[in-house]
C-alpha cells in the first residue's frame, strides 16, 4: 500500500510539474511617458497581489568614495515621504494584512509588497511616494546609518566567514565597482553629508530608471488607469550615471591569508566568469549545479561523503550584469589541512575540464535545471520580481518563458569547454581563511 501511494505520488508530482511547463506566464507591458516600464501579469487564482518596483541602482553605480549608497537607501526610503509618516511605512501594509521587503545587489534595488488584490490602489501609492518625494533628510540618515552599522556588524564582521564575498571581489576586480561590498564601508556613510543623499536620490529614484511589475489577482485595464493616477505626473528624470569600466583580464592566480573568528579553517576558489545572459554563463550555471546542489552533488558526494575531507562544500555562480565570479568553497573537517581540503577540490574541478559528462548525470542535471526554473516562478510574487529581472538585464521580458530553452541547448561538450576556458588556475583568486592566533594568557 505504501508502495502504491508513492508511485502514485511520484506520478501527480510529475504531471504536475508538466502542466507547470506548460503554462505559460502571459503579461503585458508598456512605458508611460515618463520613461517608467509597467509590467502586468493577471492571475486570479488567489486573491493577492504583489507590487514591485525595480530600480536600474546598485552598489557598481557608486562613487568609489561613497561605497554603500546603494544599500543604505534600501533602508532609508522606508523612513517616509511628504505624506507618510516617520516610521509609518510598515504600518500601512501590515495593518492592512500585507508584507514587504526590499533588497539590493551590485545591479539593482528592489521593493515589494504583498497584499490582498482590495488594497491594490495602497501599494500603488506607497510607491509613487517612494519614488517621488522620499524623505531624505539628515535625521533618517542618522536613523538608517545605526542600522546598518548594526547589520554589518550581524551579517559580516560578527559573522563566522562572513567576509567571504568581500574578500574575494577586492581581490578579484582591481578595476571595477563590484570591487567594494554592497553593504558598502561604514567610513563612507559616516563621511557622507546631506547632500550626498539627496543627490543620490535625484539621480537615481526617477521613473525612467525603474520597471513596475505587478503579478496577481488584477483587472488589467483598471490597474493601468490606477497607475496613470499614481505614476503618471512623477517627472522623467536625466539618464542615470552607468559604469563602463571593464574589468582587465587575470593573468594569474591571487593567493591570499585570511584570519577570521573561526574554528575550522575554509578554503575558497573564486573564478572569473562572464556576465548573464552570455552563452557561456549558462554553460559556467549548469557546472554550479553540477558541483553542489544536493547531497549527490559531485563536491558533496566526493569531499563530504567519500573522502569526509568537507564538513561543507559549495559552487555558485555569482549571475551579474558585468562579468562576475563563480565561487567555490569548503570548510575544513577536523584534523583535515586547507591543503589537503583545496587539492580534492581540485580534483573535481579539473574532472569537469577533462571528462564529458555521462548522459545519465547530463539528464539529471538538466532536470535540476528545469525544476530550478520552475519552482522560481510559482508565487505572484517570484513572477513579478522575474519579470523584472529580465526587462532590466535583458531587455526582453518574455525571457521568463523562454530562457529554459538557452539553458537545455547548452551540450555536453559546451559544459568541458566553458570549464576549461573559466576554470583556470590563472583566472582565480585562492584564499585559505583560518583561525585567528590564540591571545596570549593575561598575567
């Protein structure tokens, strides 16, 4: 009996997952004359609704003395506008049976809410205040600066190889933006005025620099009148500054110390890889699945499982709009050297630029893909946020249904020749992180 009911199981899951291929994301788009980019997607299955605004600002747009701008707005524009409140701006959508959230990378910034599809018309209007009169002032600057010191703090410095990421794009750019962190250096904002903020606002929260996706339980046309309402007299603002700065070529291998607040040592492998949406990101994409999602991942089941030389083992592709890094990384069992760690690593590594791949793991990991791909656009609010994504980084939305395809057209033999071109000892930084020195005992 148990049997039958996990045949049985097993074959609703994948009819399931057939008829969510086959479904495809219909949404229309259009630009108002301001230069803002709407885009609807009309799902009434259940009755909510997510409102999302993209902005084209990340930390690359930064000044190289004014790190972190980016981020610390992701915090500062929920402190109000001419008609919200100090503080108020949760307040809205939680009382109203809503969530919300914003997050930033070194590409974009990203605000959303999810509401009841009846409240449409507050996460239309909290938007349009974010977007068109903020309050950028000294006193939420003083606010905001405590918080993300606090969260600095929490996620990097505090945090047991927290500084993995930061470590590695210095080293690995020398040239480029995605250099310095996100989370930007506190030195910055601390040296920052008024004035910095306020400018910073004016060139980058304008409409022509941001994409409106909203995805729910929606009437098309009355929501395009409510953004006429809300959206339509914000003023189009000047081109927003972008960096054209191209990153040199690595001509051999960085190798570095860090000492961290650990207690077993990690070695960490970041290579140099080309932007999304290139050919050969999605060949560089596969290989990071390949490596390490789920327990039979090859760095998984070789360095955790096999040789138990691994507590955790890991590859991600870091998917940016400029070309970024794949990084890989292990922490140390016990009694196991960093060198011992880094040559197994090693070893898968160089197993995926000298062997094709067999059909039955290429079958499998095109599947990973697929359920990847799938899984991503299964709530209104993954739909909006895709959508988004593909408009601003590629310029065609449509790529949500469509991007799939790029991925299984990518061959056995693509996969070796993308590892051998990227994964090369001369294209990546090295760094074995390891336990700060014991203080000396106090007398």
């Amino acid at each position: 009996m148990k049997k039958f009911l996990f045949i049985l199981t097993f074959l609703c899951s994948g009819v399931l997952l057939i008829q969510a291929q086959m479904n495809k994301i219909e949404f229309v788009e259009y630009d108002l004359d301001n230069g803002l980019h709407v885009i609807l997607h009309e799902d009434n299955s259940t009755p909510i609704v997510a409102v999302s605004v993209m902005y084209h600002v990340g930390s690359k747009n930064e000044k190289p003395d004014r790190t972190g701008f980016a981020h610390f707005f992701e915090h500062l524009l929920f402190e109000g506008s001419e008609n919200i409140g100090r503080g108020e701006f949760f307040n809205y959508v939680q009382k109203n049976g809503g969530t919300l959230n914003a997050n930033t990378t070194y590409d974009r910034t990203y605000y959303y809410e999810i509401l009841p599809s009846n409240k449409l018309n507050l996460g239309l209007w909290l938007e349009s205040e974010r977007m068109l009169h903020a309050t950028v002032d000294i006193e939420g600057v003083e606010t905001q600066r405590e918080v993300v010191k606090e969260e600095r703090r929490l996620r990097v410095d505090n945090q047991p190889y927290g500084t993995i990421v930061e470590e590695v794009m210095k080293r690995a750019f020398t040239k480029h933006p995605y250099q310095w962190p996100v989370i930007g250096y506190m030195e910055h904002l601390d040296a920052a005025e008024e004035e910095d903020y306020v400018q910073f606002y004016k060139d980058f929260y304008v409409p022509n620099n941001a994409i409106l996706s909203i995805a729910g339980n929606i009437n098309i046309e009355e929501t395009k009148a409510l953004i006429e309402k809300y959206f339509g007299s914000i003023p189009k603002g000047d081109d927003p500054y972008r960096p054209s700065i191209v990153e040199p070529a690595m001509t051999g291998e960085i190798r570095d110390t860090v000492f961290d607040n650990i207690q077993l040592p990690a070695v960490i492998q970041a290579y140099r890889i080309p932007a999304q949406g290139t050919k050969d990101y999605y060949a560089v994409d596969m290989l990071g699945t390949l490596l390490s999602q789920g327990e039979s991942s090859r760095l998984n089941k070789a360095l955790v499982d096999e040789q138990q030389k691994a507590l955790f083992v890991g590859n991600f592709p870091f998917g940016l709009e400029d070309p970024g890094v794949s990084l890989a990384f292990g922490i140390t069992n016990a009694g196991v050297s960093p060198e011992d760690l880094e040559a197994a690593m090693n070893v898968e590594i160089d197993r995926v630029k000298t062997e094709l791949i067999s059909d039955k793991e290429f079958q499998k990991l095109k599947n990973q893909i697929e359920s990847d791909f799938i899984q991503s656009n299964t709530t209104v609010a993954g739909i909006a946020e895709s959508l988004a994504n593909y408009r601003m980084y590629f310029g065609d939305t449509n790529l949500i249904n469509t991007e799939i395809d790029r991925y299984l057209a990518v061959t056995k033999e693509d996969l070796m020749a993308a590892a051998k071109k990227y994964f090369s000892k001369d294209n990546r930084v090295v760094l074995t992180y390891l336990p700060k020195p014991a203080e000396e005992a106090k007398p």
